[in-house]
C-alpha cells in the first residue's frame, strides 16, 4: 500500500506546485508608483508641471512632431529629418520625388540648454536628477505652456500640441527612454517615442557584410558609454541579424567635447589666454581623461590662437596644458580611441564610427582629418602605427537618418502624416534658460548655472528650474548661430522663419531675432 501510495502523494504535490507556479505566472506585475515628477504632471493640479490629460484630446495629423534634446546638438537629428526624401509624397511609396518628406510637417524643438552637459550626470551619481529632466523635457512638449523670454513671470498657453516624440539625444535616450514609454502610457494618448540608439545601431551593422569582421568605435558622452546602451544594442542586433563576423565594438567617451561645441565655460573660453582654475576638461593630471606626454606628436594639437592653454611659454614644458578648441577635443578622444584599439589584443581593424552624440555631426570634417592623418601617422622607425588597425576609409555613422526612417514608418502606419502643415513657416524652437526667479539659483559669470549648483540638486524636489523660452539671440550666441547657418541650413531656415514669421515672437525685438 506504502508503494501505491507515495507516487500519488508526490504526484499531487507536484499538481498542486505546478498549479500554484501558473497562478504566479498569469498574476500581472505590480504597477511600478510614478515618480516624484510624474505624480506632478499627472495628479498635481497645483504643480507647474500639471497636464490635464482628459481634455487633450485625441492626438490627430495635423499636430505637431516633438523633438528634444540636451542642446543645440540636436538640431542635426532634426535636420536629418527636415531633408529626409525616401518617399512618394503623393503616393506615400517608397521612391525619392524630389520633395522633402515631411514638408507638410511642423515640428516643435526644445534644446535644454541650461541642463546640459546630459553626459555628465552619471558620472556626478545623479541620474534619477537626469531621467526627471528628460521627463520634464516631455512634459514641455506635451503642454501649451512656455516663457515669452527670461525676464517674463507668467507664461503663454499657446504652444502647439504633440503627435509623437523624438529623442534626438543619445543619453536621453539610453537613461530615460523605458521612462518615456512608461509615462506616455500614464497619458493614454497613444503617442509613439523614436530614440536614436537603435537607428544608430541598425546603421552602423548595415556597413558591415553577414560574415565581416571589424571593429565599430562609438563615440559618444561618457554617460552614453556608462550606459552600454550602444555596445549592448549593437551586440543585440548583430545577433538578431544573423551577422557571423568577428564584429568588436570599442567606446571612447567623449569628455568635453559636447560641452566645447555648445561653449560651456567649463570646458571652452576663446578669451582665454592661461590656464583656467574652473578648467574640466582633459589635462596633464585628469584621472580619467589624461592627456599623455608620449603622444604630443599624435596629438598634433594646434597651439595656435590660445587653442591649448600652457602654463609655460616654450610648449614642450607645460606643467599645465589645458584643451581649449573643439578640434583638439577630437584630436585627444579619437588619438585615446586608436591606443585602446592598438593595446587591445586581436583586435581588428576600425571600418566604422557611430557619433553617439547628437553634437558631434557637426565636427565631421574635423574627425575625417584626424582619421586620415592617424592612417598615415609613422612612428620613430618609420612604420605606420595605426594603418593596420584602421580601414584607410572609416565610415562615419549618423544615426539621424536612420531616426527619420522610423519616424516615417511610425507616422504611416498610425495613419499621422501631415498634408497641409508649412515646416518652414509654422515650426517652433525653445531652449531652457535658468530660471532666476527661482530661489537658491547659483549662477556664473556667463550667468549659467554654476556646475556645483547644476549636478548638486536632487531628484524629487519638484521646481522650475529653467524657463523655457523662444529661440532668439538673446539666448543663442552669435558663433553657434553662425555654425547652425551653414552647418545645418535647411534648419536654419525654420529658425529664421520661426522668429521673422510667427506671431508669438511679434513683440520680440528686431536686433534680437534671428536672421
């Protein structure tokens, strides 16, 4: 009897666990609580931040696209999608007409200025601080709410609405976009959110035969890199694809370089002359980011003009060297990038570079130089150093078309595609600005937020730190103006029409707009 009835007591037991691991199983996930930033917009009627999500309506085609990103960097992502012309506009087929895809679009851009370097938050331990400003960055997007100017104490309410998001910053993106997604669910709009990582990594592999091997250096922040979000996505795809190659990816985290570009005083000051105390940018004696003695001639750093800041009037003696010129950040990161791979063991050669950061298009030409010249750089004996870890032409890799693409498909598919709106005409821009109205700022010469003070606050002490205002001169220098101008002019144009043509900018005076 013992025998007969051992099994059937283990067989029950077994039922039962398998029945009540089922039951496990089928039991949904418990909702993960909002954030402190979420709670504000979705629930706090009181809260600056409040959207009343009941009488936004439906999202619809004749709404605006949404683009944000850390700065001005991000307007070569939209530029990107200003020229994109892969498509039929009549028949919505693929085939290039000749006519700008989303020409009867309008888009709505916010560069948060006064936040950025995005990059940096990592490494200062604060990104819940970051993910609650990307956060605030949507929430911007989604509302009728912004600042006339710095100066303004109340806001306008006639800011266009939303249809989709675009995350045209690659650290945005790799810290905040399941965020996002997660919030825009909380809305219950349905409004679909494109980042730039997986295009960035869907366009890199498409360089790369089923059976290549090679190596792919990502250049991006170093809170990019922190991430993985780019090594972990293209590993992903590579497989998922079916590509067998050797393909090895190499980071290089580019300190200062975004910050140089947008003239972050931290990191740039073209009146410098010496060395600066407030300098935070590669140097002689920086732990993470050293500058090396043995490779000055690498390097070939331009000391020209205070472009490299040396405490010592014969260069080859400086006891301080401090970067001061947007090349020579590149020259310093993609010289570190080549000695990571020339160290690294069976490492095989560079075909491909994915600019990780939406700054970095705009410094293309200046990385093709560097390339070239590391290609034919020869060493004391006379051999090429790096020739056989690079192809002799690297691929440079922005994924903002990539992006495009997909906000393409994304809008097709729902059926969102404009065909009435003027790009040129009816597209705003915003940028964050400090908000000096707010107690306990702390601001710097340059009337910026210091940065003991920018990556010193903390994440969930909900306040309007920045005012979001119009694009104008008043807070956009005239250099970057210059380089938006002729770097990215289809852009520059929506600018130009934006503070020449739209009424919301009527009282904004005429020495102070953008021509």
């Amino acid at each position: 009897m013992k025998k007969i009835l051992l099994p059937v007591f283990s067989f029950l037991l077994l039922f039962t666990s398998c029945k009540n691991q089922s039951r496990k199983q089928e039991d949904p996930e418990p909702e993960k609580a909002l954030s402190v930033i979420e709670q504000a917009i979705l629930q706090d009627k009181q809260s600056p931040f409040y959207i009343d999500f009941g009488a936004y309506g439906h999202i619809d085609k004749n709404m605006a696209i949404g683009v944000f990103d850390s700065g001005t960097g991000g307007l070569t992502v939209l530029d990107a999608l200003v020229r994109y012309d892969e498509n039929d506009n009549e028949s919505r087929t693929q085939g290039r007409d000749g006519a700008y895809d989303f020409v009867n679009e309008k888009f709505i851009y916010l560069a948060d200025q006064a936040n950025m370097p995005y990059g940096n938050y990592h490494s200062e331990n604060k990104s819940d601080l970051l993910r609650e400003h990307i956060i605030k960055d949507v929430q911007f997007l989604l509302a009728d709410r912004y600042y006339a100017a710095a100066d303004r104490k109340t806001k306008k309410h006639d800011k266009e609405k939303i249809k989709a998001v675009v995350v045209a910053c690659n650290t945005a993106t790799a810290y905040g976009m399941k965020e996002i997604g997660a919030f825009l669910e909380e809305t219950d709009l349905g409004i679909p959110v494109i980042g730039v990582i997986d295009a960035g990594a869907r366009g890199v592999l498409n360089e790369f035969g089923k059976q290549e091997d090679g190596a792919i250096g990502v250049f991006a922040t170093v809170g990019t890199i922190a991430s993985e979000g780019y090594e972990n996505t293209i590993i992903r795809q590579k497989n998922a694809l079916g590509y067998t190659g050797n393909i090895q990816v190499f980071n290089q985290g580019g300190h200062g370089v975004a910050e140089a570009i947008d003239g972050e005083p931290d990191f740039i000051d073209k009146a410098a002359t010496s060395p600066r105390d407030n300098y935070r940018g590669p140097d002689l004696d920086n732990e993470h980011h050293a500058i090396d003695r043995t490779l000055m001639e690498v390097y070939n750093f331009d000391f020209d003009h205070g472009k490299m800041l040396c405490d010592n009037e014969n260069t080859d003696d400086c006891r301080i060297l401090q970067i001061n010129d947007t090349e020579n950040y590149i020259r310093y990161h993609l010289v570190s990038l080549m000695e990571k791979i020339r160290q690294s063991e069976n490492a095989q050669p560079l075909k491909a570079l994915v600019l990780g950061c939406t700054h970095y298009p705009y410094m293309t030409g200046s990385i093709q130089k560097v390339f070239e010249e590391l290609y034919d750089y020869k060493g004391d004996g006379g051999d090429y150093v790096y020739r056989d870890l690079m192809a002799e032409e690297i691929k440079i890799i922005d994924p903002a078309v990539y992006v495009a693409k997909e906000l393409y498909d994304t809008l097709k598919e729902k059926n969102l595609l404009n065909d009435k709106a003027d790009m040129f005409g009816e597209s705003e821009f915003y940028i964050s600005v400090p908000n000096t109205d707010n107690q306990g700022t702390a601001l710097d010469r340059a009337g910026k937020f210091t940065y003991d003070y920018k990556y010193g606050r903390e994440a969930g002490n909900i306040q309007e730190y920045v005012k979001r205002v119009p694009f104008s001169r008043q807070n956009i220098s005239g250099d970057i103006i210059e380089r938006l101008r002729t770097s990215v002019p289809a852009t520059f144009k929506m600018i130009s029409g934006f503070n020449n043509r739209n009424p919301k900018l009527e009282d904004l005076p005429a020495k102070d707009k953008i021509q």
